[in-house]
C-alpha cells in the first residue's frame, strides 16, 4: 500500500515535511499545501527521508523546472518552485531558526534582497571525468547521490560564455594526454575576464598545452594551473589578460583578487549586499570600527570609504596581505589596518587589546562566531553589530548569546537571494546594545532602515 501525506512546510533543503505514524518525513520534490505519495531510501526509528511520487494535490508554486537536467544534476534544489517563493521559503527558515535556536524575534523583518534568477554563478567548482565506456570526458556538477558527473550539455546558473562551454570543455579534455589526471576545473569570473583553473595531478605535454592555448584564444578565457594545494594556482595562458577583479561601483571601488581567493559567487548580488550592510552599519568619519572574518576586504573598503578608521581582521595571513593590497588600490591605506588572527579562538583578553570600537561588522563563514560574541564584555561592547551570515542556524545560536547574554536587541533581519534555485539562505541581521540612554537613537534607526525591496 502506497502512503500519501499532506505537505506542512519545507525544511533547510527544501525537503517537504510530513508527518506519517509518528515519523517525521522528509519528502525531496514535494512542497508546501501538496498531497503526495513517496517512496523512502532511507528510514530511522524517528524520521524517514524519501523521494515524491505521485502528486495528488498540486501546489499553486509548484512550476516546471527551467533546466532540463533538474533531478539529476545536485547544483539546484528548489527549481520546481516559483522563485519569489523561494525567497519566502528562505525568509521562513530564518525566522523559524531565530525563534527555535536563539528564542529571539527581530522588531523589523526586512524585505529580502534578490536580483537575476539565472546564468549569477560566477565562481563554481566543475567536475571532471573521462568516461571510458562513453569515450568522452564530462564536464559539470555532480549528480544528487554525488557519485558521478552529471552529463550536462548547458547550465542554466552559470554565465552564458561559461554554461556554453561544458562540452567544448569535455572535448577538450578528451584530447589531453592528462585526461584522466583532471578532476576539477574551478571557475572564477571578474569584470573583465573568465578564468579556468585545471587542477592537474599529471604535468601536460607540449601537445596538451598547444591545445589548451588555441582554446583559451578561441573561446576568450584564460587558464590557470593548480599543481596540488591553493598556494600553487599560477596563470598559465594567456598571460598578458586582464586581472581578475569586480567592482562595488556605488562606492568607487575595485577589487583585484586571485582564482583561490573566496569572492561571493553573485556579483550582482554581492553589491546589494555591501550596500545593505553599510546602510544598517551607518559609518560616519571618524568612527571606530570592526570588520571580523574581513576577506580581501569586501566590506572593509566600503566603510572606509565613508570616513571611518576600519580594523580588518582574518584567519588567513594571505587574505588580509591581499586586503591591504586592495586598500592601497584603492586609497584607502590611511583610514584601514589589517590584523591576522584565528577568531575561532578569540577571548576577552584578545577583545581589550583591539580597543574600545564603536560598531562591528561579522561575516563568517557557516561555523559563526561563537567564540567572538561570547568574547564581548557588556560594558565596553560597540553600539552596534551588523553580522551577514551563510547559516541561520548559526546565526541564531549567536543571537541568542548577544541578546539574552550580552545586552542588544535584534533590530533587524532578513534574507539576501545569493544563490536562488538553491536551498542556501545567505541572511544579514543588525543589533543594538541596549540601554536606556540610547532609547532615542534605536527609534530613529526602527524609522530609518525601513526601506523597499532591493533587486538586480
């Protein structure tokens, strides 16, 4: 006998939820209001994860995936559903993990950021694989269960130039006498060039390279080599292109970064991004102020720009030299200072000697800041906190010690559409040290943040 299930809201993966004789079903392709029959593959004593079936009462959201290779191909997960109600999926995993995780509900929910809903992936990792049985080589995502290369002949997420060249790639690798010794092609797109990066386990012949030169020259791309870790990526051909960067035009910077450096994989995105934050920040000129998990320093330069004295500060001695490089190209050495230090290991102690600041700005990575929030005495705590997250449910987890332990208010939140068609929810929050002396100036920043919709 077949079950069937009502559909009761989505999970973090965009699993639909059902509840069957005292399990919890976790249903891939099913949404909100559906009914459904499903098949499991993997069954616990408290929980089931299945696969749909038959669709026994559609959803009105529910549309006809835009790529061919959906179900297939693990890049996306939530193509079958319209997309402005993936964002409000998204927006309802973050208040669910707010309220659920850190028992905390933001006064202002702010309205999502999204932008463009296709051809926004400008850095992937490609995977690689000569297919001896099929005598040709794939190139593209890996399937859902992850154990082979889907066969893709375009990707709807990646750049036009770049989804255009799965197959030329696939042939082009065929032809390699390294052939079976590349397992990735990272992609990594600025403003003014497409670069390739081959990991190679094998070094190429004079032949191979003649071939990846004529292909560079053919399709406008640049190619980069990686012999074994990220310190060893080098350009390979051609060697007089113009240097990876992208642009934050609203503040008048650019920012020159390497293949290996991280860089959000939506540029368009990103702009919005930065433009929120700064706009929940509010620097003003000569105010003190944190950038923690700074990067090459996306956000760092931005508020620099604004007249404030920035501190950066990383885990990765390359990153923070590149951060003051781009500062310097960008005239903003006299107001930045950049710091190396493992904010995964950040203490009271490692706090008093940064100083006294007026505002920080946190943008980890998934694992969050747990280690820095705890870190903060209450009584020399910087007024205002704006933390971009890539995991609510980390960001939660900190909330909750920031406002029940460290004395703010979450004032604000929302979600930021970096990756649509995908179950990843990027979010931005900002808080508030709360007194009573400063009562005043939170009503006028509840007023002043209340702004429409931001979009590509």
């Amino acid at each position: 006998m077949t079950n069937s299930v009502t559909i009761e809201s989505l999970d973090q993966e965009g699993r639909g939820i059902a509840h069957h004789e005292g399990k919890v079903i976790f249903i891939e392709g099913a949404l909100t209001g559906e009914r459904v029959t499903y098949s499991a593959y993997r069954k616990k004593p408290s929980f089931e994860l299945a696969q749909v079936g038959q669709i026994l009462k559609q959803s009105f959201m529910r549309v006809s995936p835009h790529c061919p290779h959906f179900g297939v191909c693990g890049g996306c997960s939530m193509q079958h559903l319209e997309a402005r109600a993936q964002v409000a999926v998204k927006q309802r995993v973050l208040e669910d993990n707010l309220a659920r995780i850190g028992r905390v509900k933001p006064e202002i929910m702010l309205s999502p950021i999204y932008g463009q809903t296709w051809g926004y992936r400008e850095r992937a990792r490609l995977s690689v694989r000569h297919v001896l049985k099929k005598g040709k080589s794939l190139v593209g995502f890996r399937e859902k269960n992850g154990k082979y290369v889907a066969e893709l002949n375009y990707c709807q997420i990646l750049p036009p130039k770049i989804a255009a060249l799965l197959l030329p790639l696939g042939e082009l690798n065929a032809k390699l006498s390294i052939r079976e010794a590349i397992p990735q092609i990272e992609v990594a797109c600025g403003d003014q060039v497409a670069v390739l990066v081959l990991r190679i386990l094998q070094k190429l012949t004079t032949a191979d390279e003649a071939l990846l030169r004529a292909f560079a020259d053919t399709h406008q791309v640049q190619f980069w080599l990686q012999t074994k870790g990220p310190e060893t990526v080098v350009p390979f051909y051609p060697l007089d292109a113009p240097p990876l960067s992208y642009s934050l035009p609203q503040f008048g910077i650019t920012m020159p970064f390497t293949p290996s450096e991280f860089t959000q994989v939506n540029s368009a995105m990103n702009r919005l991004m930065v433009s929120r934050a700064l706009r929940l920040l509010d620097p003003k000129p000569g105010e003190r102020i944190v950038d923690f998990f700074c990067g090459l320093g996306n956000f760092t330069l931005p508020i620099a720009s604004c007249g404030a004295q920035v501190l950066g500060m990383e885990g990765s001695e390359a990153l923070v030299k590149r951060a003051a490089q781009n500062a310097a190209y960008n005239g903003l050495s006299g107001r930045t200072r950049f710091a190396a230090m493992n904010l995964f290991e950040m203490d009271e102690a490692a706090l008093e000697r940064i100083g006294n600041q007026d505002k920080w700005l946190i943008d980890p990575p998934r694992d969050g800041a747990a280690a820095l929030v705890q870190s903060i005495n209450p009584k020399t705590a910087p007024q205002r906190i704006v933390y971009v997250s890539c995991s609510p449910a980390t960001l939660a987890r900190d909330a909750q010690v920031l406002v029940h332990e460290k004395g703010y208010t979450l004032q604000a939140a929302g979600v930021m559409n970096m990756f649509p068609h995908t179950s990843h929810v990027e979010s931005i929050a900002v808080f508030e040290k709360t007194t009573f002396a400063n009562s005043a100036s939170v009503s006028r920043f509840d007023t002043r943040i209340q702004f429409e919709p931001e979009r590509v």
